[in-house]
C-alpha cells in the first residue's frame, strides 16, 4: 500500500502557493494580485475550517482587501488625471 498526502495538506499547500502568487501579482500589474489572495483565503476557510479566530481574520482581510482595490482605482485615477486623461477614460 502507498503512502497518501492528506487532503488538507494538499489544500494548504495550494492556499498558499495561491497566496505567494498573488503577491507577487500586486507588484507585477500582469498578474492577479489581491483577488487572488482573498479567494484563496477564502477557499481556505471553507474547505479546511475557519477556527476560532478565522473569520474575524477573514474579515479584516476582506476590508484590507477592500482598501487596497480603492487605493489601486484611485491612483490609476489621479496618474491619469496628472497626465490629462479626461474624467471619463
């Protein structure tokens, strides 16, 4: 009989790899960033089990998730602005 790698191992291992690179897509413009990260921490939580602390993280995640989404809009926003884009481009 074959040694098997548990489910939640192999889902951890995923959530993460998930994680690494949607951090490497907030400073690459090409990749998914942020969303990526939130649906990983998402399908984490769901999948594996949220814990006692996890969704109040889960949802400190989603508001910073939340801020770095506006932020991102609203510097795309004010660069363009600076460089005399028209308030509808």
């Amino acid at each position: 009989m074959s040694p098997t790698i548990p489910t939640d191992l192999l889902i951890t291992v995923g959530a993460g790899a998930l994680m690494v690179f949607g951090l490497v897509g907030v400073i690459a413009p090409v990749l998914p960033g942020l969303g990526l990260q939130w649906i990983a921490g998402l399908a984490y939580g769901l999948l594996i089990g949220w814990g006692p602390w996890g969704p109040w993280l889960f949802l400190l995640m989603s508001v910073f998730t939340v801020i770095g989404f506006v932020a991102d809009v609203g510097m795309s926003a004010a660069g363009a602005k600076v460089r005399g884009a028209s308030l509808w481009s």
